[in-house]
C-alpha cells in the first residue's frame, strides 16, 4: 500500500515520482555479535536472504572503508501501525559491537508533493510513536534470538535510536537542481515535521539548511538531527547506510553511558555499605568489586575501538564529507567524551577500592603482629 496523498493546496513543484521513507529502529541487543557465525544461522537456520552492507557509489570505497561490514538480512513484507496500516519493505542490519537496526522502507506515492509529506514527518518523529517501536523492538528480538551462540552476552535495554530519511530518487517534473530546491522547498518544516500555521523563522530555516550538502547540480543531501532529506537520481542509497552507521554509534555510545551510570552508583552504593575490615577482607569483597570494574573497563575499552574502527574515512570526498557533518550533527565527539570521562572516573574508583583493600590488609597485619607481641609478652611474664 502507497502512502495515501494528503489534502494539500495544489503544488507545482517539487513533486516525487520515485522515492521512499526510510524509517530506522534500532536497538542494543548484546554485548557483541559475532556476525560469520551471525550470517551462518541466517544462511542454515532462518533460510532468510542476507548479505554484508557495502557501499555501491563509485567513489564510495576510496573514501571510506567498513572493517567489519554489517550483515543485512531481509525480513519481508510488514504493515507499520500508521493510520489504517501502511505496507512496508522491512530489513535489519547487525552490527558486531551489539547492535540490531530495523528498517522499514515506506513508498511515496507518485506525484506526492514534499509538503505533503510534513505530516507524516510529524507523525513518525515528532509524535510519539509506540506502535512502531514495539513493532521493530519485536522484530529485533525475534532476530536476536534466532542469532543465539553468535551473540555475546545478550541483554535487554529500554533505550532505543530512531532516524527517518526522506529518499528521493526522481521528481514528477524532471531533475530538480539542490539550489532550487534549498531556496524553494518546504525542507526544514520536513526535516522538523513542523505543521503549525505560523511559518518558521529565518534564523531556523538557515540553521537547518546549513547541513547541506550537494556533489552534483541533481543531488541533495540535508542532514538533521533526527531526519535528513536525500535526493539522489542514481538510486544508490549510500547516504541513508551512513546515517544509519552514525545512529549506530551514537545508540551504543548512549548505551554505555547509561551502563556506567549504573555501575557508579552500585559501586558507591557498596561502599557506603561498608562493613567490618576483617569481613571485607575474608570475604573478598573488595576483590570481588575490582574484578568487576576491572571487566567493564576492558569491555568500554573494546567497544571504543570497534566504534571508532566501524568507519574508517581515508579521503576527502562527497560521502566522507556527508558522514562527518552527521557525526557533528549527532554530537558524536561530545557523547564519546562524556564516556571517556565516566571511564576515567571509574578506572579512578577502581584504582581506590584497590587501596582501600590494601589499606584493610595493612592494618589487619599490624593488628596480628600486636596481638602476638602481646601474647609474647604475656607468656613471658608467665
């Protein structure tokens, strides 16, 4: 099913002949996931078609390279909970360090103006959209467990990253040149899902027309921070794919700062609980503590270097250029830095609780050694 045409003043231009709505879901699953042992349970158990994600433009593999390729698997056929149900393609990509993205491709309808589309962007990212999650959160699962020994340490968080792409691949009226279409479509009401009667200020449409990008006079890449708009004659959907790379990243990175927040407060929740020195010790308390922040340290450790390692930029081309401004966009650097920080300070704790143990030892010795000076003492007086 086609997504219905709303009832629009009449628009001459900007009118899509081909495109789609890509709607993202993406959810962290486990700790990693070993994606050979992944695509063979997809191959043998699931008899679901599946491939790695490789970028398709010419230029694409002399700017940017993917170590560890996400593995795609095709889900079929799905209804999203949109008004009466709209048909969707669905698929999802698995990345190694844990995560599972679920993408439900929307068709527009031909000679759908952009404007009409505004609606639907408030629907899906302004609004709240349970339905959807709940439905992408199951699909999520139902591949998780089906993927089984691939994963490591499989979880459940209640956080989730949503994105939306608006694709387009051709227009009813022809070509349509980027610079038109900045100056006269209706993109940052799109790339906002902003319906309201009052028009937008100034200031707010240069804001959002700032994250353009064009290489061609018939492309157009603007990126936002919870929806981009991308033309692309060629069809090749490379964009969308780092996009989905950068919501990726900033999931995990969300995930772990919320890990660590967690794990901070049990630690200090421990050690305000305190207890007597000789039961800390005989108990291994203290050891017991090291050795779990000693294990989600190496764990950050890893995933930071497999974060930064899932996209390796090696030149200075339109994509390579594309995917930065939505690591900026996406506040990836300051989100990495706060976990680093978070890591540092519990690397800190980690660092104390070992002291405080060896403290507890020291005194525990002193104690014994007085005790037999005294006992020393008394059988010689004895």
């Amino acid at each position: 099913m086609l997504l219905p045409m709303e009832r629009v003043r009449p628009e001459p231009e900007f009118r899509v002949a081909d495109g789609t709505v890509h709607v993202y879901r993406l959810f962290d699953v486990a700790d990693a996931i070993d994606l050979a042992a992944a695509e063979h349970v997809v191959e043998v158990a699931m008899s679901a078609p599946k491939s790695r994600m490789r970028l398709a433009g010419a230029q694409s593999a002399t700017a940017l390279e993917f170590p560890r390729p996400p593995l795609h698997v095709a889900l079929g056929a799905r209804e999203l909970p949109l008004g009466s149900g709209v048909r969707a393609e669905a698929s999802a990509h698995v990345f190694d360090y844990g995560v599972v993205s679920v993408l439900y491709k929307l068709p527009i309808a031909p000679g759908t103006p952009l404007a009409a589309l505004i609606g639907l962007g408030e629907q899906l990212f302004v609004e709240p959209t349970p339905e959807i999650d709940q439905a992408a959160r199951r699909e999520a699962e139902e591949l998780a467990r089906a993927l089984g020994a691939a994963m490591e340490r499989s979880h459940r968080w209640e956080g989730l990253e949503s994105y939306q792409v608006f694709f387009v691949r051709r227009f009813a009226d022809g070509p349509r040149r980027g610079q038109d279409l900045l100056s006269g479509a209706p993109i940052p009401e799109l790339l906002l899902g902003e319906t309201s009667a009052v028009g937008l200020s100034a200031q707010e449409r240069q804001e959002v027309l700032s994250h353009s990008h064009t290489y061609l006079e018939d492309d157009l890449a603007v990126v936002h921070w919870n929806s981009a708009l991308v033309v692309e004659p060629s069809g090749v959907e490379d964009i969308p794919d780092l996009l989905e790379f950068a919501t990726a990243h900033l999931l995990e990175l969300r995930y772990y700062d919320a890990l660590l927040d967690r794990e901070l407060h049990r630690i200090y929740d421990e050690l305000e609980r305190g207890g007597s020195m000789v039961a800390n010790i005989f108990t291994r308390r203290y050891r017991r503590l090291q050795r779990s922040t000693a294990a989600l340290l190496l764990e950050l450790s890893e995933t930071i270097e497999r974060l930064e390692n899932a996209v390796k930029i090696v030149g200075d081309f339109y994509l390579a250029r594309v995917y930065q401004r939505a690591v900026s966009r996406f506040r990836l650097p300051a989100w990495q830095e706060t976990v680093l920080r978070k890591q540092r300070l519990l690397a800190e704790v980690n660092d104390l609780i070992g002291d405080e143990a060896d403290t507890s030892r020291s005194e525990l010795l002193e104690i014994a050694v007085i005790i037999l000076i005294l006992v020393e003492v008394v059988a010689a007086f004895r």
